[in-house]
C-alpha cells in the first residue's frame, strides 16, 4: 500500500486515479473477484470518498468514468450545491 495508491493491496484492484476537484481516490476492480455487486457487469467503479459503486462492462468505459465522476451522485450534488 502506497500514499498515493492506498488502495493497491485491495482484492480484485486494477487501476486507481484521485479526482482532483474532491481528492477522492476512484478504483476500478474486477467486480467478481473483489466480490463487489456492479449488477452483472465485470468491472465496478468506485468513488472511495462517497463508496458510490458502477458497474461498467469494459475497461476502456471504466477508464472512462475514472475521470468524469457523474456517477458519483454525492459528488455532483456537492458539486451543484456547493456543499
């Protein structure tokens, strides 16, 4: 486990990046072998600030999410409310 990876140890760990705007660390797991319900699909993203999961089917879409949090839906009410 490392400062700026502090997730790397973790069971089914791919990549991980932190968002900058709410340094949250974003994880990408292969949702069956980390045992995480991303409802069917094989990889799930994770917002470790908020533990707000989505499932994603492909790595390239994965990679994606990771560096727009839409779906982190306390994030972007944060976001939009300033909160």
């Amino acid at each position: 486990m490392s400062k700026r990876k502090p997730h790397n140890n973790d069971v089914g760990y791919i990549p991980e990046r932190i968002f900058s705007p709410s340094r949250a660390h974003i994880v990408i797991y292969a949702a069956q072998d980390a045992e995480i319900d991303a409802g069917g699909d094989k990889y799930a993203v994770v917002c470790s600030k908020h533990s707000t999961v989505c499932g994603e089917t492909s790595m390239p879409r994965a990679r994606i999410l990771m560096k727009y949090l839409q779906f982190c839906e306390e994030y972007m009410a944060s976001r939009n409310h300033n909160i």
